[in-house]
C-alpha cells in the first residue's frame, strides 16, 4: 500500500461496513469509514490511506463515485465489495479490483501481503 497504512472503508450499509472494517482490523489494517460519499471524499484527502474500499450499496452519482473518489486520489488502490460472482462482474471505470465482501480479508491478503509486515 504504498507505505500507508489505513484503509478508507465506504458503505451506506452499516453492516457491510462493520464487517469490513472488522475483518481489516483483524489482519492488521487501520481503518477509517465513511456512510456516504461527501464524507468520502474529505476522508480520502488523507495521505495515509493507502486504499479504498467501497460497497454496491453506495448511490450511484454521476459521474460515478468512483471516478470520483480516483479523480481525489489516483494513486491508491479502489476495491469494490460486490455480491455478484466474479464470472458475472464488470470491473466499472476507476475501479482496480472487485471482490465479494466476505472475502475482503483474503483479498488483502493477496494483494497487499508485500506490505502486511509493516502494519
């Protein structure tokens, strides 16, 4: 993660949001949450958010929040929770990568585990 150490969690469904959240700090990640994308977009500002993790459940805006969250942040990670099967999921645009949201942890292992020591 680029030497930062918190992850921006995003969720409109607080319990999406507290399992997340959860599971990173679990594994050793800070976290920091936002409920909706104005409060998102202050936080993202952070220059120790070394990712960011948003739900489905966040309103779709236009342009779509998130291009807008990469337009505040290019350099970090964007991780969508989705609940659809991988086989059926489009990556939208600004996105870097999707999983389900049970699989978070797992996820972070396996693309952040270079900086997991350092937490």
């Amino acid at each position: 993660m680029n030497g930062q150490n918190k992850v921006l969690c995003i969720s409109e469904n607080l319990y999406v949001l507290h399992e997340t959240i959860a599971a990173l700090q679990e594994s050793g990640y800070q976290t920091i949450c936002a409920g909706s994308l104005d409060r998102a977009i202050a936080l993202a500002e952070d220059k120790n958010i070394g990712a960011i993790v948003i739900s489905e459940s966040v309103q779709l805006v236009d342009p779509s929040p998130y291009v807008l969250l990469k337009s505040v942040r290019p350099d970090v990670p964007l991780l969508l929770l989705t609940e659809r099967s991988k086989s059926s999921a489009v990556c939208p645009a600004g996105i870097d990568s999707l999983c389900k949201a049970r699989d978070v942890r797992e996820h972070f292992k396996k693309h952040f585990a270079s900086t997991e020591s350092s937490h």
